[in-house]
C-alpha cells in the first residue's frame, strides 16, 4: 500500500471519529452529526486539520465493558471506503447515506455484534437491507 493510499484511510478515519464524536458529546444520532458537520463544511476541515487532530482520545463504543472504539471506527471506514468504491461515489457521500442505514444502526449498538464481522459481510448487509 502507498504512503498516499494509507493516509486516505487515516484521514477517513478521522473524519467518523469526528462524526461519532460529536453525535456522543450531543446525545444525537450520527446521521444528524454527519448532516450537521457537512453543512457547516466541518467534514473537509477536519480533512483538511488531519495533521493537528489525529491524535486525540476516543471512547464511544463499549462491549462488555471493554472500549471498541477504535475497532468500530475501522470497520465503518473500511465499509465505507468498499461501498463508496463499488458504487463510484466519494468517501463522504458514502458514509453520510451509511449513517442514514439499518445496517450502520446495528453496527452501531454493540450488543448486535455485528462490528465483529468483516468490513465485506456488514457491506454486503448494507446491501441487502441498507
């Protein structure tokens, strides 16, 4: 993978961090975050902060009391990023039709589980049910 490549994902990455972010210190749902940050065109300021914030702490997901976070925010970057392949579209129209889906809904409540499956099972399931 090309350094260019891996810093994409990063920046990817960092922009669900923010989305979860701030849908957890707003008690709102992640749709309503994307949608907000978009408007205000956040999305391509943290893109564009990459450098200054990627280091900052997480902790919006739990399972049996163990912080998930970091393994959630792969995983819907990945499925993103393959959805977003598969219909030609950009990374963050994808992941603001993903966070309007069932399938981020589930993803979203840990006890489902479904965050354990392979980026290609919960894309296929986006799919399937959206």
């Amino acid at each position: 993978m090309s350094d260019k490549w891996l810093d994409e994902i990063d920046k990817n990455l960092l922009v669900v961090t923010a989305v979860e972010g701030y849908a957890h210190n707003h008690n709102i749902e992640a749709k309503t975050a994307f949608k907000t940050l978009s408007n205000h065109n956040m999305i391509s300021l943290v893109r564009e902060q990459y450098d200054a914030l990627h280091t900052k702490k997480m902790g919006y997901f739990e399972f049996n009391g163990q912080d998930i976070t970091l393994d959630v925010l792969m995983k819907i970057e990945k499925v993103v990023r393959l959805l977003a392949k598969s219909k030609n579209i950009s990374f963050d129209k994808m992941l603001g039709l993903f966070y309007e889906s069932k399938t981020y809904r589930n993803l979203s409540n840990t006890q489902s589980r479904l965050w354990a499956e392979s980026a290609e099972f919960i894309a296929d399931d986006y799919e399937r049910i959206g």
